[in-house]
C-alpha cells in the first residue's frame, strides 16, 4: 500500500520534499516481487502510480494497492505533475521507448536491467538524460548479492592474490519452457540468456575488473524443444590483461543439488560459493528488507576459502557470507541521489558497457571467432 503525500506540497520543488513518488510501469514479477517492495522500504519514495494495461482477476494491482493511482497507458502517468521517478519494469524490447518517454517528460527514471537492447539506444537515452537533467539508472541489483560482496571484500584486501581464473555462473535445471514468461520464449531484441541473467554476471565482473581485452563467446539452447528459438545458455569468456579469464555461464540443464555460483582461483588463495543469493527467496515468500532474517543465507551455503601459507601448507575452511547490505541499497542511493546527496546507485554508462559487451559477445558467437573489445 503506498503513503500518502500531503498535497500541500508542490510537486517541482524535488530538493526539498520528504518524499517522492514513484510510478512503476508494468505489473509482473519484476514490479511485485522487486521493487515495490523495496520502494515501500525506503522512508523518501512514497509507491504513487501503477501502470498496468491489462489487469486480470489474478493480477490487478489496483486491487493489491488500492490506495495508489492506476494508468492503463504510460503516456498518461508521465503526464501526471506529481510522479518524480518511474521505474520501468516491462520486457526489455519496450525499455528504449518507455525510459525516452519519461525523459522527455522531466522524470527521473529506473530501467529494469538488461538496460536496453542496444548500445545505441543506451548512449541516446544518456544524453536525453544529460540534456533534461535527469537521473537515470540501470536496476542491476545483484551487485548487493551477499556472495558477490563477500568476494568483492575478499579481492579489495588481496586475500586470493593475483587472480588467474573468475567463474560466474548461473546454472539451473529448467529443462521445460513451461510457465516461462511468454518473452521468455522467443527470440527478439534484448531477449536470451545473456540479456537476462548475463547481464547481471557480466555487470559483477566489469564491477571487478572493468572492461577486458577480447571477448570469445557460444550462445545458443540446452533445450531439446524449444520452437521459439530462445537462447537459453551462453557462455563468455572475458580475457584480461596479466593472462586472466572471468568466464560467464547461464545455463538451463543443470541437475545440481547445490548450483555453482562463483569458482575464483589466485595465487594465494580460491573462493568457492554453491548456492544463489537468499534475497530474491525471500522477497518472493513475502519477507522485506525490514524483516528479521532478510537476505541471511544458511549457514551451510557459505562458501569454501582455501588458502597456502608459506611453507605450502592448504587451509580450506568455510567462509562467512557477508551480510552489510541488501538489494534496498539501491533506492536508499537513489532517493540520496534525486536530493542532490550522492550519484545514482548504478551509472548508465556502466549499463551501456554492459550491453557493449554483450553486443560484441552474440558477434562472437555468430561469427566464431574472438573479439577485440
């Protein structure tokens, strides 16, 4: 349910208002179980608007939310004086037009990640933010996954030594494209694997390391019936200056009891995480980020740290999960952000190398070949 705003309170004066509403474009899974939730969380962002085209019986937000506006159309919200953030949250192929249209209306904007399907369109919509004066930013939320900031703690302090090899994967045994989401299914501009859930690896790892050198990548399908011609797998490599490769695997046939999440190997010591971040369990079984518990993963799902001392000897032992910050960290550095307190969470030109990379990886795959970055 969102809080009200009192109407006192002029819409434009943004700097100086306690709070500021925020209008979500679409109503999946991405609007439910993301972000309302952690908008309701942050005491600055007041859930105004929903835009949702087609409500159904078992899936109206309007009757979830009955205190907050309804739009049919996204034209109409970004009309309305009092929404200052739009958060778009419909299927990639859409982002472009409906981010250009927020701009253009004077809002500050989140686009649900992959970011856009092109580079183009990325580097567009930068401008028309530079040029409007507008936050924009990318939800790539994963980067307040607990295991990445775990590893991302263990790199800072050179605790793995020079690195040599970065796995990062996302592997799952989903066999059937049954009940996946009907853009889930085909293939169409920003859609596959590596737009979905390689977007969030290759992000972490450019968050690491930066841009690499060349690029070698295979997509393609796991599945044996899979008419729409989805990619549903992907594998990149990223090779790094000082003979290091980050490798990205999404896959769709993998019948793990525990999944393998990140295989970091250095010289001085390894990292070795099964099991994905809890938050997105979490949130959807209902629990918030002012919940007790919330994003605190098992204590078995903790990672193996193997390290060597001096005199060659191994010490593996498990390795504590950091718990510092959850995916609220987003719209907390948001909501600072639109008062002039701090940059946005995640910059747009870091999502624009993001969907580079990702463009130079289907022209490796299509072409067979390794590519210079």
């Amino acid at each position: 349910m969102g809080r009200s705003t009192a109407q006192c309170n002029p819409p434009n004066l943004r700097t100086t208002m306690a709070m500021y509403n925020v209008g979500i474009v679409g109503y999946g899974t991405s609007a439910k179980v993301f972000h309302i939730p952690l908008i309701n969380s942050v005491p600055e962002l007041n859930l105004y608007a929903i835009t949702q085209r087609h409500p159904t019986s078992e899936n109206d937000g309007s009757k979830d939310h009955p205190n907050v506006k309804r739009y049919a159309a996204a034209e109409d919200m970004v009309n309305d004086s009092a929404v200052h953030l739009v958060v778009v949250t419909t299927p990639p192929i859409t982002h472009f037009e409906l981010a250009r249209l927020a701009l253009e209306n004077g809002k500050d904007v989140v686009v649900e990640k992959p970011f856009v399907p092109t580079s183009k369109e990325a580097d567009r919509l930068i401008d028309l933010a530079k040029k409007n004066k507008r936050h924009l930013t990318v939800f790539q939320n994963r980067r307040w996954d607990s295991d990445f900031l775990t590893l991302r703690s263990l790199l800072s302090t050179n605790t793995l030594g020079h690195i040599a090899d970065f796995e990062s994967h996302f592997d799952r045994y989903k066999p059937s494209l049954a009940g996946a989401k009907a853009w889930k299914t085909i293939s169409e501009p920003g859609g596959g694997a590596i737009y979905d859930l390689g977007a969030h690896l290759i992000d972490q790892i450019y968050v690491l390391f930066g841009l690499p050198k060349r690029i070698t990548a295979f997509l393609g399908s796991q599945r044996a019936e899979n008419p729409g011609g989805y990619e549903d797998a992907c594998t990149v490599l990223l090779h790094y200056d000082g003979g290091m490769t980050a490798t990205v695997k999404v896959s769709v046939i993998s019948l793990e009891a525990a999944q393998l999440r990140f295989w970091v190997r250095g010289e001085k010591g390894s990292y070795k995480k099964c099991h994905e971040d809890i938050q997105e369990t979490h949130l959807t079984k209902g629990m918030g980020p002012g919940d007790q518990g919330f994003g605190v993963e098992p204590e078995d799902w903790h990672g193996t740290l193997t390290t060597v001392d001096d005199d060659g000897n191994l010490n593996a032992r498990l390795y504590q999960t950091t718990h510092t910050e959850t995916y609220k960290t987003f719209y907390t550095q948001l909501a600072q952000a639109i008062a002039g307190q701090g940059e946005v969470p995640v910059k747009p030109e870091d999502a624009r190398q993001v969907i580079g990379l990702i463009e130079l990886a289907k022209q490796s795959s299509d072409e067979g070949r390794t590519i210079e970055v």
